[in-house]
C-alpha cells in the first residue's frame, strides 16, 4: 500500500487528488454531504492510483512487457477430441 502512495505520480493523479480536496472542502463549506462522498472518492482515486487515475481506462496504458505477458501468441490452448 506504502508502495502505491509514493510511486507512479503523474499530472492526472495530482488533478483528482486536487479536484476531490476542492469538492471536498466546497461541498463542507455549502453543507451539501453528499458531495463530501463525491469528492472523497475522486481524492482516494488519485491518492492510491485506482480507477482512471491509475491508468485503468486507457487502452493501450500496458508497458511492453505487460503487453507480452498477454499476447496470443505466447497462449498455447490445447483441445482434446472426444
């Protein structure tokens, strides 16, 4: 857990982390709580790297070994003829 707090920081986890402080911090000001759980999501998201904040929803995000790690050609399926 240590590991992902302090390693991997881009510009996109320091914006969620910032846009969810400033949800946060606004939606206590205003007395509207249920953006308090809005903004507390956005912060963890960028706060430990999950969701889209960590690379999730953009495709092609896989470094080459991970891509090797998952091409077809290194997956052997065998079938068997009943």
């Amino acid at each position: 857990m240590l590991n992902r707090l302090t390693t991997g920081w881009n510009f996109r986890r320091i914006l969620y982390v910032a846009m969810g402080a400033l949800i946060v911090s606004q939606a206590i000001a205003d007395k509207q709580w249920f953006g308090v759980f809005f903004g507390a999501y956005f912060a963890s998201m960028g706060l430990f790297a999950f969701g889209c904040a960590g690379g999730q929803c953009v495709p092609g995000s896989l470094n080459n070994q991970q891509r090797a790690d998952f091409s077809p050609s290194t997956t052997k399926v065998e079938a068997e003829e009943l």
